[in-house]
C-alpha cells in the first residue's frame, strides 16, 4: 500500500530523520564541552584530521536564523576533493562563526538587495598549507592565496 501524506510510514520516517539531527547536535555539543574543559585544563589543541568543507557548511547551518533574520544572502563556493587538514574543528569552526557573524553586523548599514555574504576557498590554497581567505566583506571579491 503507497504511503500517502501524513501516513504512518511518513511519520516514522521524519520522526527518525529528527533523531538523527538530534544525536549529530548532542555529538557536537559534546566535543564543544570537551573541547572547553581541555581549555580550561590548558590542554594542547587538538590536531584532527577534519574536511573543510564539512565544518564551513556546518556553522552555516548554525548561523542560518541569524543570516536570514538580517536578510542576508550566503553562497559558497567550495572546492571539491579536499584532502583532510589537521587542526581543531571547534577553533576552525569558531574563527568561521565570528566571520561570518562580523559579516552580518558589518552589512546590516547596507541596503537589503546588496547584503550577499560569499565564501570561497580554492584547493590550490589549502593544498599549499597558504592561508585560508574568504570573502566576508560586503562588495568585495576575494584576494588570490
């Protein structure tokens, strides 16, 4: 029998999809806890192997309600096939945050139709060990590495 709109097969489908985001947002927010504890205890960073891209989509995922609440546009433009860097993802993940963060109360003296944050990074950048740019600033096109 095909499920139809609101059928139980439906419900538990989406009701599983939930569980999952749930069990992702209390295994991150556990590593942000461990990670502010090792802080705390002056621990050494941590040196993990960790895909960029999964961590720059991860905290714009996270920035989402305030990007749109101060009617802000994000695109990306991310190399694809990365190899893994090592770093720490929460310390990646937090200078990206403020970035991105700082973006949006820089824009918010800009007229709406021109408030569009870009991120872009290029694998001949990050295969070189360069540092990494993007472009946060309003109206302005990225520097090369």
């Amino acid at each position: 029998m095909p499920a139809c709109a609101g059928s139980p097969l439906q419900n538990l489908e989406s009701a599983q999809q939930s569980a999952a985001l749930v069990v992702s947002d209390g295994h991150r927010a556990a590593d942000i806890i461990g990670r502010i504890r090792a802080l705390i205890k002056k621990a050494p960073p941590r040196k993990d192997g960790l895909e960029i891209n999964e961590a720059i989509l991860e905290v714009i995922a996270l920035t989402h309600g305030e990007v749109v609440k101060n009617g802000v546009s994000v695109q990306t433009q991310l190399a694809e096939g990365l190899p893994l860097i090592q770093g720490d993802r929460v310390q990646l993940q937090q200078v990206i945050l403020n970035l991105i963060l700082n973006a949006v109360e820089a824009m918010s003296g800009v007229s709406e139709e021109s408030r569009e944050l870009l991120h872009r990074h290029r694998a001949r950048c990050i295969g070189r060990g360069a540092r990494h740019r993007a472009g946060f600033r309003p109206g302005t096109e990225p520097g090369e590495c």
